[in-house]
C-alpha cells in the first residue's frame, strides 16, 4: 500500500524536486524551502512545529498506539557555487550537494506513510524534520545569529539537539543523494581552529632585530603541525588543513599578527581532541620560541558519524527488496564530516548514499540525472525502513536500545557548554 502510493504520486514527488532544487538557500535562510515542505506536510493532514533552528520543522505522523518515535530528515540548505547551473543569480546558491532531493525523499516517505489504513499497522510516531544548515559556512556568517542569541550552534542537527527537538526521538535517518548506492561506513568529526599569532613589527630593512615576526612564527607551527604527521595513527583517519588568513601587511615591516584557520578531523572524539591539542602545541611552542604570543579561537564543528548496525541491516535488506539487480557497496570511511554524526553520537541514526546524481559533489558539475533513484527510490526505502522499524507494536525500534549512545543527551549539551 505505501510503495502503491509513493509511484502514484511520482509524477508530484518529481516536481517537487525540481521545484526545491530552483530554490537553493544556504544554511539558516532556507526559508523558502521550508515553507515547500510546511506546504506538502500541511496538505498531508500533518500539522508543523515552525522556527526550530530558526528555518526548521517538525511533523509527526501519529499512529495513536504507544511506541517510539523515530525521525525521517530531510537537510534543507544549498551552497555557494554560483558556476552551477541551478544557482541563484543574487546568493550564488545551489544544490551543489543535492540536499533537495532529501526534503523531496521525506515528503515521499511521508505521502506513502500518510496514505489511507498504513498508520492502524504501526506503533508510535514518526517525526518528519527539516533540517536547516548542514553544510560549514565561514565564522563571520554566523556571528549576526549567535550574538542575537537565535543560535548557540553552528550547524542545523546541533542546534535542534541543544533546542530538545529529538528528545523523543530513538532513531533518525536521511538518504543522501550521490553518484553510487551504498554506505560508507561512518564520517570524520571535525573542530575548527584559528591561531592569531602576536610579534612586533618593525622596518625590514632597516632595523629587522627590533621586531618579532609573526609570520615565522605560523610557518615554524605548520612546519611542526606537518613533521608529526608521520606519528599519528593511520586507523584515526586524522586531516589537518587550513589556510592563512593574513600574513602581514606589507613587505617592508615585519608582521606582527599573523592568522591560521585550521580544521582539524578524526574518526573518533578522542583522536579529535589529540590532534587538536597537537596543533595547539606547535602553536603555543612556536610563539614561546620567538618570544611572541598566540591567541586560539576554538569553534566545535561536527561529531564523528557511527553508521547504527541495526538501521544499516534493515536499509540493507530493502534495498536488495527493491532493487535486487543493483549492486549497493559497503563503503569506506570517509574524511569528511557531516553533523549527522552530533545525531549518531546520541541515537541510532544512518546516513546512506543514494545513486541518482552525477559530477562532482559540491561542484558546478553535480546534477540529478535520475530523479527515479534520488527521489522516488530514496522516498520508498525511508517508508520501508520505517515500516520496519514501527509495524506491530515497534519492536524492531525498541531493540535499537541495545545501541549504546556515544554520549547522552545531556552529556551532549554540557560539552556545548
Ligand atoms: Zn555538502
Ligand atoms: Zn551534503
């Protein structure tokens, strides 16, 4: 019956994702997209929760039996790339990372899940959520939202988490669009840092032993931050890269600030903070040795992404239901980050891959070729899995709580704090 009336309304999902993907916003200003998706919730008979994250929402697909409540996400916000072909002619948005297709997918799930004598097999809640900001913006974009006090995180899931919108929730899941069906098996953690560092400026030519040079201080860090690469352990899939944000002002006077952004990345919270105290002590060692100073900002970016076993086997087994002729890879563990990880690091959660698109992930070249796949495939496996999770009494989803929580929830918000 769900499946039956995810392909009658193809045709509607489809549009949908087109109209979504010629509405690209970035991270906190998704509000056009957000009224799209209130607009399909609300014509499901599925009243939202408004202004969570300040773009997000939340609905709830009530099957009035007592059970728990699992999250189907759909990530709203779009990126700066304005050589893509879909991209706003003012912001340069576009949906270089294909999140459309989630917000799409979640509505699919959603009608199919709605449709009528599906809800009387099921126990407890689903939580449909749109989720704003996943993707990492420079720090001056937040800084108008955090001193106003409209946030306290950086990124969309860590901002909901910290505002008690998943404290109901067990389990959460979104498909992100790709060029290939699979899994990887989970994503870096990530925190951002950047090192001011303080020297004396003085003439170059002229009088070069009354200054103190910032700009050798930088280099003599990122020489050390490089030389102990070699010690770090492989297993931890450890990045370190950044960029030098100022290195003086003029060749002629010896700089006396110079800026470091960093962001440093690992596959577990204890790897992160080692390399992240790693840096911080060629930094501090670098200043000491020229007799300058360094200032540290610290931003948290994003927690290490832990694939649920349970929610994996599931995805898995309907995936080869639906589609038993296309191969779905186990993928490996990837460098990048994403703040599914802060969800997975308190509940079950999964972030699955989704064939459908093709180019370049984040580059003017990623396009949907196969709307079929992004969308409709993707809205069928969200159901599906759902189904699962929920039908009986839920049993499937109360046993996700043999899944121990890296953190809790509360243990969560005081390393916010
Ligand atoms: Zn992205
Ligand atoms: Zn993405």
């Amino acid at each position: 019956m769900v499946l039956d009336a995810i392909e009658a309304n193809k045709a509607r999902i489809i549009a949908l994702g087109n109209e979504l993907l010629n509405t690209p916003e970035t991270a906190f200003k998704e509000i056009k997209s957000s009224a799209i998706i209130k607009r399909e919730l609300t014509s499901l008979g599925l009243p939202c929760r408004e202004g969570l994250a300040i773009t997000g929402l939340r609905a709830d697909l009530q099957t009035g039996r007592d059970g728990p409540t699992i999250a189907i996400l759909g990530e709203l916000d779009a990126i700066r790339v304005p050589s893509h072909p879909f991209a706003d002619n003012v912001t340069g948005a576009a949906h270089a990372c294909g999140h459309h297709a989630q917000g799409t997918a979640m509505i699919g799930a959603a009608i199919g899940l709605s449709a009528a004598g599906v809800k009387e097999s099921l126990s407890g809640n689903v939580a449909f959520i749109a989720v704003p900001a996943e993707e990492a913006q420079p720090a001056e974009y937040y800084a108008d939202f955090l001193r106003e006090g409209r946030l306290r995180a950086t990124s969309g899931k860590a901002q909901l988490i910290l505002e008690g919108v998943f404290d109901d929730v067990c389990a959460a899941m979104l498909i992100h669009v790709s060029t290939a069906h699979g899994i990887a098996a989970g994503y870096n953690g990530l925190v951002s840092r950047e090192f001011t560092f303080h020297g004396k400026a003085a003439h170059a030519g002229l009088c070069p032993e009354n200054g103190v040079n910032a700009l050798s201080m930088l280099r003599c860090a990122m020489a050390m931050m490089d030389a102990q690469r070699e010690n770090q352990n492989p297993a931890d899939h450890i990045r370190i890269h950044g960029i030098i944000n100022q290195g003086g002002l003029a060749e002629n006077i010896i700089p006396e600030k110079a800026v470091l952004s960093l962001l440093v990345r690992a596959k577990t919270i204890d790897a992160l903070e080692d390399a992240a105290a790693m840096t911080e002590r060629c930094a501090k060692g670098a200043a000491l040795a020229f007799g300058g100073k360094v200032s540290i900002a610290t931003t948290p970016g994003y927690l290490p992404m832990h694939q649920s076993p349970a929610l994996t086997a599931i995805h898995k087994a309907n995936f080869a239901r639906i589609a038993p002729d296309i191969p779905f890879a186990d993928q490996p563990h990837r460098g990048s980050s994403t703040d599914m990880g802060d969800l997975s690091t308190i509940i079950s959660a999964i972030h699955p891959n989704s064939a459908g698109a093709s180019g370049t992930q984040h580059g003017s070249d990623f396009i949907i070729t196969d709307p079929e796949a992004a969308y409709v495939t993707s809205a069928k496996l969200l159901a599906m899995n759902t189904i699962d999770l929920l039908y009986g009494n839920g049993d499937a989803a109360r046993a996700l709580s043999i899944e121990k929580p890296v953190l809790t929830r509360e243990a969560y918000r005081q390393r916010w704090q």
